[in-house]
C-alpha cells in the first residue's frame, strides 16, 4: 500500500493556488474539497499513529482498511482536480559565469 502524505504547507499551497484562479462561484466547492483533503489526510495520520501502538488482531485489520479505505477516497479526490497549470522553473541567471 502506497502512503499518501500531504504536508500542511502542500495543501496551504494547492489551496492558495485554488482560491486565486477560481471565480468566487467556484471557490465554495475547491474550499469543500479542500477541506476534505485535510479531514483525509488527518484521518491517515491518525490511523498510522494508531498502527505503532499495542492492538489486536482484530483492530490491527479494521484500521488498516480504514486506512486503505481514506487513502483510496484521497487519491480520488485529488484526481477530480484538474491540472494547476505548468509552472516555469526558476533560473539562476549570470551566476555560474560572471565577466568583470
């Protein structure tokens, strides 16, 4: 199983990002989505706190699916986000050879 983390910083970023391209129409359905990808992705921490503590069997396997359970429900909510856009990297220009 793959583990989804998702930083704070990440989703303040996506968030950001969300708010400043969509119309204000929009902007209460990214910030319900948004909100759902914070709940996910503390449940996960949650569940993955509860994984190194002393369980049963029984609680082991309940947790676990719970677990795949949040996981699966990030992955497809992140994948109803369309595309940010391609951003342009940073270049260092006229360091590396600087000419007196």
């Amino acid at each position: 199983m793959n583990d989804i983390n998702l930083p704070k910083h990440v989703v303040d970023r996506i968030e950001a990002r969300w708010c400043a391209r969509q119309a204000s129409t929009k902007g209460e359905f990214v910030d319900r989505q948004l909100e759902q990808l914070r709940a996910h992705r503390n449940n996960i921490r949650r569940y993955q706190w509860l994984l190194s503590t002393k369980l049963n069997d029984l609680e082991r396997n309940y947790i676990e699916r719970r677990l795949s359970e949040e996981s699966t429900a990030i992955e497809n909510l992140v994948g109803d986000i369309p595309p940010l856009g391609r951003e342009q990297p940073l270049l260092d220009v006229g360091l590396g050879s600087k000419r007196a």
